[in-house]
C-alpha cells in the first residue's frame, strides 16, 4: 500500500504563492506519473499537473505559466508552485500516483483558498 502525505495548501490572497508538497511512502521510481488534482466545490477533481518518471510535465490550460510541478526522488515527493494565484484556483488539492500504469493513490486532500 501507498500513502501520501500532504502539505502546504492555506489562505492566501489572489496574487500571491504557495507550494505544495507531497511524500509518499515509496521510492517515487516505482510511479508511472505523480500529479496534483483540484476540486472546487460542486465540481468534479480534474488534473492539475502532472510529471512522468522521465520528467515530462503537463497542466491544465488554466494553470499553465502560473503553477510549476517538480519531483525530488531522493526524498520521494513532488511539489506544485502555484504563483500569481486567483481565487477561481481555490480548491481542495490531492496528490495522485500511478503506480505499474494500474493502480491509483491519493492523498488526503489539502484545502487552497484564495481570497479576492
């Protein structure tokens, strides 16, 4: 089983940054891909971003130029920078893994509000 432990959603005024991270239990070379997903209340959780094990990254159109998603294997984690943030990016964030192109894992959830 994988966990995945979040961290580093907030308040934060539109404009202004935050970075997400998230740990997983597991050497990260075991993902096919790990990601962030949004879920804005009475909407469905859409992909983010995304970054592949060689390090290709995709966004949704609406993040692109604003939020950068990285990965650090040596500490088993993948990070999103959101910069220049609105409050339409306010969401619940939750960390995503693929694991042997199969089996999805999430995280718990982190709460980002940006205030107007």
């Amino acid at each position: 089983q994988v966990q995945l432990v979040e961290s580093g959603g907030g308040l934060v005024q539109a404009g202004g940054s935050l970075k997400l991270s998230c740990t997983a239990s597991i050497e990260t070379f075991n993902f096919n891909t790990m990601g962030w997903y949004g879920q804005a209340p009475g909407k469905q959780r859409e992909l983010v971003a995304s970054i592949s094990g060689g390090g290709s990254t995709n966004y949704a159109d609406a993040v692109k130029g604003r939020f950068t998603i990285s990965r650090d294997d040596a500490k088993n984690t993948v990070y999103m920078q959101m910069d220049s943030l609105k409050p339409e990016d306010t969401a619940v964030y939750y960390c995503h893994v693929r694991r042997w192109a199969t089996f999805d894992y999430w995280g718990q959830g982190t709460q980002v509000t940006v205030s107007s």
